[in-house]
C-alpha cells in the first residue's frame, strides 16, 4: 500500500490545478498521504530513514527564511520555504520506500505509464478541440508571469499545470523515465511512448522543455558511449556535434526562427517563433534582476518577491525571476547561492558514482539506461536558465529516483541474484 499511494502520488503530478489555500493542487494531497505512508512504514519496519540534500536545503530554507522576514512580501517568502519542506520530504518518502530493486522498479514504471497516459489525454484534447481539458488559450495560476499575452497561448496547450513551460517540462522529463526504466518493455512500445511524449511536449509549444531535451538527449547519448566505446571516442563525437553545432547556430538558426516568426501557422509562430522575443524580454527581466540585488542587500529579497521587488523599483519588466540561479542570488543572497551550487554538487555527485557504469545485476534490471538520469538532471538544470523549477514537484521525484539508485548501486554490488521481474507489483 506504501509502494502504491506513493506511486498515486507520481502517477497524479499532472493535476496541479484547480488551487486551493496556499496554492495547494489535488496531487498535493496524495503527495501528503504518500509522505505520511512512507513515515509509518518506516517506522513499523524500523527501516533507515533518507532525507537526501538535506544540508544544502537547510541553507537554502534557512537563507529564505531570513530574507523573508525582511523583504516585501514576508508570509509569500515562509510559504516558499514551507513548499521545500514539503517537498524534501516528499523526496525522502520515495528514497526511503525504494530501497530495492523491486521497489524501485514499480516507482519508475508507474512515473513512466501515467505520464505517457497524461500526454495521451493532452494530444487527443488538442486533436477535438476539447479546450476545458488541453488548456489551450487559458490561464491558472500566476500564468501571466509567464507568457507574453492571451494571443501567443491560443495554440498552446498546458493540460491542468499552472502555464505551457510546465506542462512541457513535465512531458520532457518523462522521456528520460522512459528510457531509464526501460519500460514499457518492448522496443516498439517504448518508442511509442515517447513519441506520444515528445508529441505532447510540443503541443505545449515550449521552447525551453525542447532544447533542455536536445541538450538531455545528448548528455544520455554521450554516457552510455562513454560507457560503451571509452572517453576517446566520446570526446571525438562530443567536439563534432558541437562543431556542427556551432555552424547551424550562426548560420541556419537566424533563418529559421526569421521564418517561423511570420509564419502563418499560428502554432509555429507562437512556440519557435517567439524565440527571439522570448530571448529579448529574458534579457531585459535579467538586467532588472541584476540592477536590484546591486542596490539590495545581502539577505535578498525573500523567496517569490522578485515580482514585489521590481515593482517597487518601477523596473521596465516587472516579472517573477525566470531564473533559478538568478532567483536565488536575488532572493536569497551569497548564502542561497551557495547553498544552491552545494545541493546541485550533492546531486552531481550521486549521478556521477551510477551514470557511466554498469549497475549490479538486480539493479540493472529495474534501471537499464542509468544515464538517462542523469540526461534528466542536466535537462532540469538547462531548464533553469530560463524558468524556475525548484517547485515542481517531478524535480523532487527525480531527485528521490536518483538518491535511491545511488543507495542502491552501492549496496546492490554484493548481490548478484537478477532480479524477477514478474515478482514488481502491476508488472507482467
């Protein structure tokens, strides 16, 4: 039942709307239950406890706290600090609970079929028009803060997350759990998941979820060569790719986001291209940015005051941060920013000990393609150069996936029984 209720807890991450008091969504609720669950059972079990990244988020929290008090918009700062509680916890429910190999396994093929089942739901809202469902054209939450207007999101879709970037980061990340689970099964089948994914992905018209998956894709490719064919061969292929790169930036990029700003398809025009315009209004909401934690103070402005901040400042662009990094220096001054560069370490570290090699025979059975993890983490860290994703709530899930796999690599390496497949709950 704890395996289940946490795995309701991956399965519902869609449902992030409607809100309730402190901007609570329907899968919070599971969440909470999937938190307690996992408490109980460790405690009736007398199993180790893991709360991961629990030092860098102390900082993290610690910083908020202090800044809140402090800044404009005080009771906004603790009820971000109060929503990375919830969420570290939720992060140690499922490094707790997935302590096999079996465990695991059903935690990453159950993240792996309902996402599919939630992309599936979107692509066929789009295809009849069904509005209420796809999101298309409508807002929630603090959606202004991210788009552009009305006009440039009647074409794209959100399902029920807060604005399109979300829902298409939700998607992006999926396919990095489908390939490191393996799951479903087949080779066919798996392709056909993540092809409904990616087809989901761009419905939402997300610039950033598409080239934090190139750039995740990659980053997979390149560990499971490196793994494969050694480091000679990878940085061959790796200084090619970016040689080709380079020349298709410079040259064919400008012509094809030109094009696709007046294009008559109003869904390019408004996902590809927008590109520039996104680009240009990012650049102007950075140097705000830059501009008030020069005349700020060194405690910040306290979490999710940016907004508050700059309009206090008459800035030009008066907008949340947009930018993890940038966030955190501003919110939460030097203390939040180390803090922030010791919790991405801690997480680099613990992929860096499984992406590359071979996991334990049991193991290996639950996560085939390790590296997809890691392709994942770096998706979610290209994602926050433009967008704040510490909140969501598929983050603290992977970070969990990742604190468990690492836990077990180690320990797993002295077992080298296969694991039975049959014997994963819901798995045939």
């Amino acid at each position: 039942m704890v395996l289940f209720t946490l795995a309701l807890g991956l399965g519902l991450a869609a449902l992030v709307n409607p809100k309730g008091p402190g901007r609570l969504g329907p899968v919070d609720v599971v969440m909470a239950a999937g938190i307690a669950a996992a408490a109980l059972w460790a405690l009736r079990a007398r199993a180790a406890v893991r709360v991961p990244y629990a030092l860098p988020m102390a900082g993290l929290m610690t910083a908020g706290l202090i800044a809140a008090l402090f800044g404009p918009a005080p009771m906004r700062g603790v009820q971000s600090v109060v929503q990375e509680v919830f969420l570290l916890l939720w992060c140690a429910g499922i490094a707790t609970v997935c302590c096999s190999p079996r465990a695991l396994a059903f935690a990453l093929r159950a993240w792996a079929l309902t996402a599919t089942g939630w992309a599936g739901l979107l692509v066929v809202a789009v295809l009849i028009g069904e509005r209420a469902i796809s999101g298309a054209g409508t807002t929630a939450g603090d959606d202004p803060n991210y788009v552009d207007g009305l006009s440039e999101t009647a074409t794209r879709a959100r399902l029920f997350f807060d604005h399109p970037n979300m829902a298409g980061n939700f998607f992006m990340i999926a396919v990095f759990i489908v390939l490191a689970s393996g799951f479903p099964r087949g080779l066919g089948a798996r392709v056909g998941a993540c092809g409904v994914l990616v087809t989901a992905m761009f419905l939402t018209g997300s610039n950033a979820a598409l080239l934090s998956l190139l750039v995740g894709v990659g980053a997979t490719f390149g560990l499971y060569l490196w793994r494969r064919r050694g480091l000679v061969v990878v940085t061959a292929v790796a200084a090619l790719t970016f040689g080709v790169l380079g020349v298709a930036v410079v040259e064919v990029a400008p012509l094809v986001l030109a094009t696709a700003a007046d294009s008559d398809n109003e869904f390019i025009r408004y996902s590809v291209g927008r590109g520039a315009r996104s680009a240009e209004a990012r650049e102007s909401l950075f140097s705000s940015q830059l501009d008030l934690y020069e005349r700020g103070n060194l405690l910040g402005v306290g979490p999710s005051s940016t907004r508050d901040a700059l309009g206090a400042e008459t800035a030009t662009t008066v907008k949340q941060a947009h930018n993890d990094y940038l966030a955190t220096l501003v919110e939460r001054g030097p203390i939040g920013v180390l803090s922030l560069i010791g919790l991405i370490g801690v997480i680099w570290l613990r992929v860096a000990r499984f992406a590359k090699v071979r996991l334990p025979p049991r193991l290996h059975t639950a996560v085939p393609v390790p590296a997809a993890l890691a392709g994942a983490c770096l998706a979610f860290a290209c994602t926050a150069l433009t967008h704040e994703i510490l909140h969501y709530r598929w983050l603290w899930s992977l970070l969990g996936i990742v604190a468990a796999v690492e836990l077990l690599a180690r320990r797993e390496s002295v077992d080298p029984r296969p694991l039975d497949v049959t014997a994963v709950p819901g798995v045939r």
